[in-house]
C-alpha cells in the first residue's frame, strides 16, 4: 500500500478513535489516554522537520477542533514532533535508523519502541497538562495527572502495536 495512504488512513483512524471512544475514558481526572500521538510517532524516519511539524499542528488541531480546547493538542504535539528527531537520535544512533524507513515494534523491537514511545509520551503529557492548568500552585496535582495518564496512554500504545504487529505478520504468511 502506498505510504502516503496509509499515513492518512493512520491519521483518520487514530484521530477517530481518540475522539469517538478515549476522550470519554476519564477516571477522576488523572486518566486521560491520548493514543493520537502515535500518528507522529509511526511517521518516517526521513521525513523533513517542516513537514513533521506540519503533521504534529494538524493532529494536535484537529484533536482540539473536536474537544474544544483551543491550542492545548496543538502546542503539546508539535513540542513532541519537535523533540521526536531528538529521542530517535538519542535512542538510536543516526546511522541504524537509516537504513530502515519508519518506526516499528516489528522492526526495531519491544525494548526499542518502548523507550521511544515512552519519553514522546512524556513530552507530550507534561506539555498537555502543564499548558492546561498554567499554574504553578498545581504542579503536584498535573505531575500526578501526567504519571497516571502517561501509564494508561503507554499501555494502550503498546496494545495497538502489538495488535498491528501480529496483524502484519499473518498477512506475510499468506503472501
């Protein structure tokens, strides 16, 4: 399938799900799974930083167009588009993410992919909730928020990887 149709298919998914299903999973306030993000995360490693950050304004505007909440998806996502190059590099090495073309559980493995996505979660999360209490006076309580949030958003990344991951690999046998 062509890349650039299955990152639009990716990215209407993703948004779909977080607006149709996650944004109604909120448990006392501290748990809010944002699976979105991993429409950046999955994007190519080659692509060009204006065009990631493009990708990460138009997630994060979109998320917010659904929920109402003006700028707080979008800062937070292009924060975390803008770091993405960083933690891949950081995570990796230049020379090893060449040869491949996108980030995968498959092809860069469990260990990998879970750090990766662990600290874009991070980044993200504490853009999300710093931006949306503006206070000081209530860092112990958005900390906890992120803590709580980042656990539930990780966990539900992982799934749809893995589910992704044993999708591919049956479609190979048949093939």
């Amino acid at each position: 399938m062509n890349r650039y149709l299955m990152n639009t298919f990716r990215f209407l998914g993703l948004l779909a799900l977080q607006v149709l299903v996650l944004n109604y999973i909120r448990i006392n306030g501290y748990i809010n799974p944002y699976v979105y993000i991993l429409y950046i995360m999955l994007l190519p490693f080659g692509i060009k930083g204006w065009m990631l950050l493009a990708a990460g304004f138009v997630m994060g505007y979109s998320v917010d167009l659904f929920m109402g909440t003006p700028g707080l998806h979008t800062g937070a996502t292009v924060l975390m588009a803008f770091m993405r190059p960083t933690i891949i590099r950081m995570s990796t090495g230049a020379q090893e993410s060449e040869n491949l073309f996108e980030p995968s559980l498959s092809k860069m493995g469990m260990r990998w992919f879970f750090s990766y996505s662990l600290w874009l979660v991070i980044i993200h999360h504490l853009a999300l909730f710093f931006l949306e209490s503006f206070s000081i006076a209530q860092i112990g309580n958005t900390l906890l928020r992120t803590f709580f949030s980042v656990i539930f958003t990780q966990i539900f990344i992982l799934l749809l990887m893995l589910m992704f991951k044993s999708g591919s690999k049956k479609t190979e046998r048949l093939a």
